[in-house]
C-alpha cells in the first residue's frame, strides 16, 4: 500500500484577523517510512470514527472535484493541486471570526482495490525532550488525538464509475463551523443514509428472529450484531452475502434471500404512499449497507441516566431478567449482580442496625 504523495500546508486564522495566512510547501517531496507511519495512524484515526458520512460531490459546488480531477488526469502536478485547494479554501475565511491552526495534510495512496486520496486537518503539540547532547529542547510533534475533519476520495470510483458514495467525510477536535465551511467548499453531498439503513437492516433482523425459539433467536441477533460490529472496526460495509452464509452454513442464502424480500417489500410500502410530486423509494436492489456504530450498539444495550441513576443492561434481558411496565413506566430487576447485590444487603443491614438504635 505505497504512499505515492504526501505534502502539507498550514493555515492559521485568528478569530480578531480579517483572513488566514497561508504557507505552502513548496517541495513534493517526502521521507518515504515517516510518511507510511504517519498515513497508517491517521487510517486508524479516521476507520474508528463513529458517524461518517458518505456521498459525493455535488455540482453545484464544482471547484474541488475539477481541480482533482485535473490532477489525476495529469493537467497538473500534485503539489500544484494540493497549494490551489489550501488557498481556495482558506479564503473562505476571509472577514470571518472563525479559527482555525494547523496544516492540511493531503495523502495520496495506491491500493490493490483503487487508489485514495486523503485530506486531514492536523494539529500539533509542543512538549520537551532529551537532544543528543542529553539537554533539554523543545519540540513539536504531530496531536493525532487532536486530528480535525478528515475525508476520503475513492479517486478510481471518481473517475471511472457512477457511484454515489465515492467519498467519505468525518468530523474531529475543533469548531464545528470549520469542519461545516470544508465540506461546503469541497462541494460534499451526503447520498447515503446510513442510520436509516442500519435501522431497517435490525427491523428485518428482529422480523427474521421474532419466529425463532428464544435462544436460536438471541444467538443469530447476537451473531448479526457481532459481525456488523467487526465490519464496522475495518471500515467495511456489511455485505448481504457474507452474514448469511456467517448465520446458516447449510442454508447459506436464507437470510440473504429474506433481506432482500423485506427490502423490496419496504420499498413497494414507500412508492404506493408517495404522490406524483415526492420522490420515490429508490428501488436499486443493494447487496450490502454502511453500518451505523451508534445504532448497532443501541440495539444490544439499553442505556440510560439522570442525575441519580445510571442504568444499562444487555437487550436479551427485557422480558426476562428485567421487565418493563409501560402503564407505569417502571423495570422490575431480577438476577442482580452479586456485587450490587452485596452492597445493597449491606447497606439493608446498616439502616436495619440504625433504626434499631
């Protein structure tokens, strides 16, 4: 997975300054094992971010896509690309009170299913260290906790296909309104909602399962779950295929097939309800969905607190070791930790002594 171009360019806007200043590397040129080390980080950072968003870009803001495409079709040299986007983008601050300090890292990558092109707005902190003389220097170095928004160009998908999810974005650290003012300069469009889909997916997880006997069915959400879980740890999507033939290896394309008919079913529902002027379900037949981290684990774990109690429990217990009242709005627990439970004896057992004081 080589890095073939790695170039960065800081940007400093001061909230009371009427524009930012810019300066520019003026070299694409790069240590080869530091750039590898650095881009490997920064995957990390970006595949472990909840709630990416996915989509392309859109034609109304055209500026950014053209210029990317001027460089990957060989109309201009990387390093010339990459100084146009810093200053094209930096002027959207001008007259603004927004802040922003750090550097532009642009990140260029081939990989064996199509090449990449990153944009991440990195930080930096000073901290102390030992010089080879054994005396004390300062020095600055890279805050990957600290990482601001990032975003993912599938360049081979941008040029060479139709898709509509070719990039991804992500918010980081800092002001929301930056992060806002990139996407909007960048021209990204979200195209694929990935809450809604993986809210549809688990309806159709739990109508497959509801069926099942208790514990058949417990285990196949429990597998479901822990699948799309490991999917979403790589930054992958859930294919339809693959969890089925994960759930039943003698009948490997049951659940695949019962999707797919949900789905289809959802759609139907959705298009005979809409008018002539709204837009329909869109009735492309998916093999696969992005997974949603917060979704996943709401269905798993309900959760929940106020100022007094803080109370979170797996979802294959309700209904058994803790049952709601909805006429009351009260859970009856049974099957209490031993730890808990030991505290509360204890505690029964101090009042208990108290009172008979």
């Amino acid at each position: 997975m080589p890095v073939t171009h790695f170039v960065t360019h800081q940007i400093n806007k001061d909230p009371k300054q009427p524009g930012a200043v810019v300066t520019c590397a003026e070299l694409d040129a790069f240590h080869e094992d530091y750039a590898a080390k650095i881009t490997a980080q920064l995957r990390n950072v970006f595949i472990s971010r909840a709630g990416k968003r996915y989509g392309e870009f859109s034609v109304e803001a055209p500026q950014f896509k053209g210029l990317t495409l001027d460089w990957l079709e060989d109309r201009q040299p990387f390093l010339s690309y990459t100084q146009k986007v810093t200053k094209l983008f930096a002027d959207k601050f001008d007259n603004t009170q927004f802040e922003m300090q750090g550097y532009l890292a642009f990140i260029s990558e081939q990989l064996a299913d199509g090449n990449r092109l990153y944009v991440y707005h990195l930080r930096e902190k000073t901290n102390v260290a030992f010089n080879d003389e054994m005396s004390l220097v300062e020095t600055r170095y890279i805050d990957f906790s600290n990482t601001g928004f990032a975003m993912c160009v599938d360049s081979t998908a941008l040029q060479t296909s139709g898709s509509k999810k070719y990039v991804s974005f992500s918010y980081g650290r800092g002001e929301k309104a930056v992060q806002n003012l990139f996407c909007e300069f960048s021209g990204f469009s979200d195209t694929i909602n990935t809450e809604q889909d993986t809210q549809e997916f688990l309806q159709i997880v739990d109508e497959y399962t509801k069926h099942l006997p208790q514990e058949q069915a417990n285990e196949t959400r429990t597998k479901v779950i822990e699948f799309c879980m490991e999917q979403d740890k790589y930054g992958a999507a859930v294919e339809f295929k693959s969890i089925s033939q994960e759930l039943d290896e003698e009948q490997p394309e049951k659940f695949e097939q019962f999707v797919q008919q949900k789905r289809l079913e959802n759609r139907q529902q959705v298009n005979a309800q809409v008018d002539e002027t709204a837009q329909a379900a869109d009735t492309v037949e998916k093999t696969e969905f992005i997974p949603d981290r917060k979704s996943l684990k709401n269905y798993i774990r309900f959760s929940g607190k106020n100022k007094d109690v803080t109370l979170s429990f797996s979802a294959t217990a309700l209904g058994q070791d803790v049952t709601f009242n909805a006429m009351s709005n009260s859970l009856t627990l049974t099957n209490l930790p031993s730890r808990l439970l030991k505290q509360l004896k204890q505690e029964a057992d101090f009042q208990a002594e108290k009172g008979a004081q």
